[in-house]
C-alpha cells in the first residue's frame, strides 16, 4: 500500500457524525430501581412490564461481563450512561407534520426523508431517536392489512397481550449481561406483528439514530410472524462523531410460526471512531430467532461501523423442516474490532441452515467470525452449510474464524470451510491490464467477493451497502 | 481447594521431599515451580474455554499416585506382542524397566538415554532444553508433569545424523496392584543441524488396574532437521491419558507428528508446535478411533510466528456406540509471518446415533500476505456408497467396514514407517464396525 493512500485512507470522513440539536428529555445518568421505575413510569407501561424491568434488573446485578470475546475495551462505567434520552416534544405523534422539524431534517440528511417516504418508496420507517420512536410511516397501509407495525411503546399500550405473550420468550432477560441490561432499561424500539397467511405489503423498516451525548441506546425489536406468514425488515443504524464510547446494547427477537418468513436485513454503520480509535459505538447485541415447523429465519448483515461490534443473529430452528440462513458482511477499519458470527441451534428434523460470512479488514482492524452450529440428538437429517472468507487489506490487521462445531446425531451432515486471502497482485494487474484503475479494480474484486451476501439484501440496501462499502474502502489498497 | 487437587498436590509434595537430597538443585527448582503452578492454576474444568468439552474430574477425583520402585511383572509376552522391532526403551508404570528395553542396533548418531540417567549424565544438555518448551505456567497438567518429574527418556540426534532406523519408547500400565497408578513421563528430544530421526512413542497396558498416564515431550529441531514423530496410544478402554507434545521448529526445519488415539476412557492428545525460524515445514496427522463410551479429545496449536513456513493439518475421527470426539485446532499466523501457507482440516464420522463429536478449528491470522484454509465436517457413511457395493453382492457390515477403513486409510497411509503401519492397521482392524473389535478392542 503506498504512502498516499494510506493518507487518503485515514482523511476519509465519517458522513453521518453530525450531531443535531434538538431539545431532550434525559434523565441524570445513573443506574437502579429508581430510574428503571421512572423508565416505566415515563412509558406509563402497565405492572407487568416493570415487574419484568425489575427482575432483569436484579438479575443483571448478579452477573459480570463477559471476557471470552476476541474484542478488547476500557471498562465500562454503567452509572455514568443516561439511561433515557428522549426528544422534547409530546404527545405522541400521529402525523409526520407534527415531528419536529430538526429532526425530520437529521433524518434527510441521513438520506432517509420521512415525508417522502409515502409518495416515493414502498418502504415503511419506524425512526428511532436516541431510545425514542419518532415516527412511523405508512401506518394506515399496513392496517389495512392487518400488519401491526409500530414502535414499541405503542404496542405495549395497544397490543399488550401479544407483548406480554413474546417477549422475552427467545431471547429471555437472563440470557446474558447485555440482554439483561437491555431487559431492565430498553426505552423504545420497534413492534410488528404479521397475521396469519399475510404477506406483509411493504419493506419494513427501521432507522436508528444516537443523538445524545453520554448516553446508552437500548431498544428492543420484537417481530411475530403469524402462521404461513412473510415479512422483510431493514434496519439502518448511524450516530454523531464523538470522543467518547457509547454503548448500544439491543436486543431483538424474532418468532416465526409455522410456516413463516422472517427476512431481517441489516446495514450497521454507527459511528466507528477516528483512525486512532478515538469514540465510536460499542455494538453489543443481542439477536435471536425462533423458526418453527417449515419456518424460515434469515439474516444478512451488512457492518461496516462501529468502533466495536459484538454479535451473533442466531436461529434456534425448532420445528421440522425449519430453514436458518445468515448472511454476512463484516468490515473493519482503521482501529475497528468485529467479533461477529451465528449461532444455529438444530432441534427439529431435517433442519437446514447456511451460513455464509465475509470479513474484510483493513488498517489495523480486528475482524473475528465466531459462529456456533449445535446440533442436538432430535435434529435427525439436520444439514448445515458454512462457509466463512475473509480478505486482508494491509499488514496490520486481522482475522480471526473460530468455528464451534457440536454433533449429537449421526444422521446430520455439517460442513465448514474458510479461507483467508488478500487481493492478488495477479488479479489486479489483470484488470489494470485492460484499462481498468486500480482503485476501480479493488472496489470489483471487493464487491465480487461480498457478492453472495449482498444478492441477500433487498433492493434498496443492497445499493446502499455497495455505496458504503465502496466509501469505507476507499484508497485501502494501492 | 477442591479435595482432588489437594491429593495431588500431597502427592508431588511427599514425592519432592523424597527426592530433596539426591536430585541436583535445577532439577529441584523445576520440580517446586511445578507443584507451585499447579497449586496456582488448580485443575481446568469445563468452563476454561481450552477444555470446554472435556471434563477431567474422573481423573481428578480418583487419586492417582506414583508407584514406588522395585515392584517386578512379567510385561514380556505383551511388550513383544506390540513393540516393533528395533531399539527400545520400556517404561512399566512409568518407570523404566532396563530388563525390558533393549538399545541393540541403535545408529551411532543417536543417544538414547532414560531420564534418570541423563540427569547424571548429561545434566548440562537435559538442563538447557527440560521445561523450556512444555511451560508449567501454560498448562496446570504439565505442571503436575513437572512436580513429579523423574522418569522418561532424553533423545539426541547428533548433527548430520541420518538415522535409519526409528527409536522406541514404550509406555505399559501393568494393571497390577489395586491403587491407581500415575505415570508422569517427560521425553525430551534435541535434533541437531541436518540430522534426521524417528521417533515411535507407543503407550498400552493390560487391562486391570486404573491408570493415568501424563506425558510431556519436548522437541528442539536445529537448522534443517528433520523429525518424524510417530505417537500409537492403545491403552486399555479404562485407562486416562493425557500428552502434550511441545516443539520448537528452527530454520528449513521439518516436523511429522502423526497421533493415533485409539485407546482410552478419557484421553487427550496436544500438539504444540511453534515455527522459530524461515522455511520450516510442520505436517500434523491424527486419527482418533472410538468406541464404547470413549471420550477422545485433540488439540492442536500450530504458531506461525516467521515467515515462510508451511503447515498441513488432517485429523480425522471415527467415533461409535456411545463415545465422543472432539477437536480443537488452532492456526496463529503473527503479524511479520507473511508468506505463511497453512491448512487445516478436520473431518469425523459418525457411525452410531449416540455418537457425538465437537470440532473447534480456528484460524487466527494477523498478517496478509498469506494462504490458509481451513475445514471441518461431520457426518455419516455415505448411503449411495454403500448401496453401490451392497449391489455388488458386498454384505452391508462389510461394505461400512471397508467405507469406514478407507476414511480412516488417508491418515493411516501417511505413516512411512511399514513396521508401524502394519501396527496400526493391526489394531485399527479390530475397532472398525463390523469386524472382530471384541476380540482385539475387549
């Protein structure tokens, strides 16, 4: 790589790291009781709920984080985050006209123009900002439907005998110290449900924005669909340009009834630090499907920011015939670290699941593929495909795969293959050969190789993760 | 404290007290870091991520002690019966038996000496090279090594040596006497510049008593020796074995480790194996064959920390009944170890319903200028392979005999040595399904 790209390659600017002002609502940061109870109280969220809040909480104090993870991080100081953080401006909203215009604005510069949405895209957005749902479009569309989709808040004021029946029931509060912080803090998120045999209308889709300083996001994703269902959900994730670290601990589930589909797409570019790993986003969460009979769980992911990404989408396939997929693209730059994968845990007969993960660094980035495929005594005929790659741009970064394989039937059939690579002066010359620049020539062979994943994505994210992968790459080989 | 370590700890202690007088002081101090380590790391349980899927309570727990010297079987039918033909070191319960061994024929290039002596003897070669490969602080079982360490063999090839013949060391649990007997051997090989060796470490015993063997071996490979290291672990199916072998690999060195775990309660087998100079070559065989209620462990670490080095790595399980395999490779490529060509590869067959396997291989690299591929599979016989020679008039117990022989073959046709092979496929035809394996195996 030579020296000039190397500058340019630290010259890039994060394009999302503007900060909007916008007047909020925060509470004094801090954790216990008390808070979790204003929490509740500010949510005007019925007894059980807090009940649930609380017991997370108590739980969450007997654990201690976790230390087997490839990342590394200053500790965390919980009571110095703000808890909530939420925009002044009540009572909720029931048309976009009505949002305040600052941060409308934030949402178009972020490319995301919520007044337009209706004429222009057939996508539904819930907005998120900083733990608080802003908006959501094309509600009356979906209705129509019978597609609940809202934020979440609203659906535990609406809907709270499906709430009270899901959550919780994949990934519970004791799952780990993370979706246990989540379980007694989350503010907001989003909601949807999809009957049976419906096929949802329309993308669905939501943005999250950390705005706040100093504070923690914390919100919950909580999808069912219904019987022979369908549904495809975006999520889209950007935050201000800070010094400091902020912690983005979520938690999403996903219920797929039998005969269901659950697509879960995913383009993650929280602000991921400057070259020297100053600030960014630590990107702890926790993702979790369960497919039952002749269900099916698929997750792409497209993560390219974030100072630190931690997560594994899982599917615990449970039914028979049950269909889990996970499709990956992880990068790391400058000072990034991913410790990222899948778990797939086999239960019901004749199971499926692929996974495939492709992890690029670059800089001094520390890309690691952990993946989990279990495959217990009743997942009889289970199949499982992985497939990892990863790419290095420069000799200071990593990657790392660390594949957990456990068989309990014979009758399954697992494979795992992975291979590490960098980009050939032979490839390259190949193409500069017939006219191509080289830079032009790295952005193809990149985009080649993430190729399998981004096929995965839906129209729409698949030209944006391109575009974004593209940027964060630009001038890393020369 | 749990009540096992304690024993433990009591064991290397009594025994450290014995020996305070007539051991040299180096030796001491080895012994004492050993016994301090383990009381500092205690034994692994299933939640240290190294031994996620091994539990070694039932060796914890059971109070395995050294036997004292002077204690005469008649091993002599058995050890004929296994050993190959060429020079020999036996070793009975640990400790060796000069009655059964024979060094006739040993080429001139190359030492062979049991520990013991060695420490008289060539205390200042031994002192250089015992403990720093196999680290007690890395490893709560090399320490328990360590804190009992007297007994094994020390090899040394003498530069330009080009041995033609393999040196043997033999490790028998005599299965007699009611207590349950722990050996601890620690083998130590020096390979100097330009030679090249084999060395066979075979371990069995007669079925009877309990027993615990755990064996460290050093390796030191000079600028471009070579080693073959052929490891034949056939213990009785009651037996707990646990062996850790550590190598240094020099410049245009070159190491061959073939393992065959095929006997075994509990059995583990390590590989560690690090590339100090440019241009060496590391190839790791394994074959873990098990039966029964087995639990077979491998774990490998091959570290890439120069340039220009090569590693191949196949091992491949065959696991039946009720028993358990499990695999834990790792592949560390260093920053400055560009040009680094490693492969890894990890494939189990399944041949019961309640057979289990977990394979962990793992490629960790952090230079990019490199090849490395790894790859991992589990599953059954192949259906359409055995209707194809089930057409042809072969019994289907004969057909999964000879499937399940030629999986395991890749493995075992790598092993140049003809003695050993013959040896291996002996016992290996015993354990596959189908064939006489309560004859041999029982």
């Amino acid at each position: 790589m030579s020296t000039e790209t190397i500058q340019e390659l630290t010259r890039r600017q994060y394009q999302a790291g503007f900060v909007t002002a916008v007047e909020a609502d925060t509470l004094p940061p801090g954790l216990n009781e008390d808070v979790i109870r204003l929490i509740s109280e500010k949510k005007g969220e019925p007894e059980f709920l807090l009940e649930w809040r609380l017991k997370a909480y108590r739980h969450w104090l007997t654990l201690r984080e976790p230390r087997w993870q490839s990342v590394r991080y200053n500790p965390i100081d919980y009571q110095a985050i703000r808890y909530y953080s939420a925009p002044k401006q009540k009572p909720r909203l029931d048309s976009l006209d009505e949002v305040d215009p600052e941060i409308l604005r934030t949402y178009e510069k972020l490319g995301i123009p919520l007044e337009e949405q209706k004429r222009l895209q057939n996508v539904a957005v819930d907005a998120v900002f900083d733990s608080v749902s802003v908006a959501t479009t094309f509600k009356d569309k979906l209705a129509k439907a019978g597609v609940i989709f809202c934020s979440f808040s609203e659906a535990v004021r609406e809907h709270p005998e499906l709430i009270k029946r899901y959550l919780g029931s994949v990934v519970p509060y004791s799952d780990n110290f993370f979706a246990a912080l989540n379980s007694a803090v989350f503010s907001d998120g989003s909601f949807c449900y999809v009957p049976k045999g419906v096929r949802c209308p329309m993308e669905l889709s939501t943005y999250f924005r950390i705005n706040a300083a100093e504070t923690g996001q914390f919100e919950r994703t909580l999808i069912v669909a219904d019987e022979g269902s369908h549904v495809s959900y975006l999520e889209g994730c950007t935050a201000p340009m800070r010094d400091t670290n902020q912690l983005h601990a979520a938690v999403v589930e996903l219920v797929a009834l039998d005969g269901a589909t659950i697509k879960y797409s995913t383009v993650q570019n929280w602000y991921p630090g400057d070259a020297e790993g100053r600030g960014g986003i630590y990107n702890f969460v926790t993702k979790r499907g369960i497919a039952h009979h002749r269900a099916k769980i698929s997750w792409t992911q497209v993560e390219t920011g974030s100072a630190i990404t931690w997560k594994y989408p899982s599917v615990i396939l449970k039914g028979d015939d049950s269909v889990g997929e996970f499709y990956s693209v992880a990068l790391t730059n400058h000072r990034q670290q991913a410790d990222t994968g899948t778990k797939m845990v086999h239960l019901g007969r004749n199971s499926r699941s692929t996974i495939v993960s492709k992890g690029i660094s670059a800089g001094h980035g520390q890309n690691t593929y952990r993946g989990l495929v279990k495959v217990l005594k009743s997942a009889e005929g289970a199949r499982n495909y992985t497939q990892c790659d990863s790419l290095l741009l420069g000799s200071k970064c990593g990657a790392h795969t660390l594949p957990y394989i456990e068989v309990k039937n014979a009758s399954a059939q697992v494979e795992h293959e992975a291979s590490t690579s960098k980009i050939g002066e032979d490839q390259l010359f190949y193409c500069q050969q017939r006219g191509i620049s080289r830079e032009d020539a790295v952005s193809m062979i990149v985009n080649g190789f993430c190729r399998q994943v981004f096929k995965e994505l839906p129209m729409e994210f698949a030209v944006e993760a391109q575009k974004l992968l593209g940027v964060s790459l630009e001038g890393s080989v020369g | 404290m749990s009540a096992g370590l304690q024993h433990y700890l009591d064991v290397a202690q009594r025994f450290q007290a014995e020996q305070a007088e007539t051991a040299p002081l180096w030796l001491r101090a080895l012994r004492e870091e050993g016994l301090a380590q383990l009381s500092r790391q205690g034994f692994p349980t299933p939640r240290h991520e190294d031994w996620k899927y091994t539990d070694v309570a039932p060796i914890v727990s059971r109070g395995f002690a050294p036997v004292g010297a002077g204690r005469s079987v008649d091993l002599k039918a058995r050890v004929e019966q296994l050993a190959l033909p060429g020079p020999r070191l036996v070793f009975v319960d640990g400790r060796h038996s000069p009655e059964l061994s024979s060094l006739e024929g040993l080429y001139e290039g190359v030492t062979v000496k049991s520990l013991r002596v060695a420490v008289r003897e060539d205390a200042e070669a031994l002192e250089a090279v015992l403990g720093r490969r196999a680290r007690a602080e890395a490893h709560p079982f090399t320490a328990l090594n360590a804190a009992l360490l007297e007994e094994g063999a020390f090899v040394q090839v003498r530069p330009g040596a080009v041995a033609p013949s393999p040196v043997q060391l033999f490790f028998l649990a005599s299965g007699a006497g009611a207590a349950p007997v722990l050996a601890s051997p620690r083998i130590v090989v020096v390979a100097g510049e330009n030679s090249e060796a084999a060395l066979v470490e075979l371990y069995a015993g007669v079925e009877g008593g309990a027993s615990f063997t755990n064996a460290v071996t050093e390796v030191v490979l000079g600028d471009n020796a070579r080693l073959h290291h052929y490891k034949l672990q056939a213990e009785p199916d009651a037996a707990f074995h646990l062996a850790s072998l550590h190598a240094r690999l020099s410049r245009d060195s070159s190491l061959t480790s073939h393992a065959f775990a095929l006997g075994g309660a509990l059995a583990r087998n390590e590989v560690y194996s690090v590339f100090a100079g440019e241009g060496g070559e590391c190839v790791l065989n394994g074959l873990y064959v098990g039966h029964g209620t087995q639990h077979l462990d491998n774990r490998t670490d091959l570290d890439h920390a120069v340039p220009r080095c090569t590693s191949r790595e196949l091992y491949k399980g065959v696991l039946d009944d009720r028993a358990r395999g499990t695999f834990h490779g790792r592949v560390l490529v260093r920053q400055d170890a560009q040009r680094t060509d490693a492969s890894q590869t990890n494939r189990n067959l399944l041949l019961s319903e309640e057979a289990l396997v977990d394979t962990r291989p793992q490629l960790e690299i952090l230079a990019d200028d490199v090849k490395c591929a790894h790859g991992a599979a589990v599953g059954r016989l192949d259906e359409q392979a055995l209707f194809y020679l089930r057409a042809r008039g072969i019994p289907r117990a004969e057909a999964e005999r000879l499937l399940t022989y030629a999986f395991a073959s890749e493995v075992v046709g790598a092993v140049k040595l003809e003695p050993l092979r013959a040896r291996v496929e002996q016992l290996l035809a015993g354990r596959l399904p189908g064939g006489a394996r309560r004859e041999v195996g029982a």
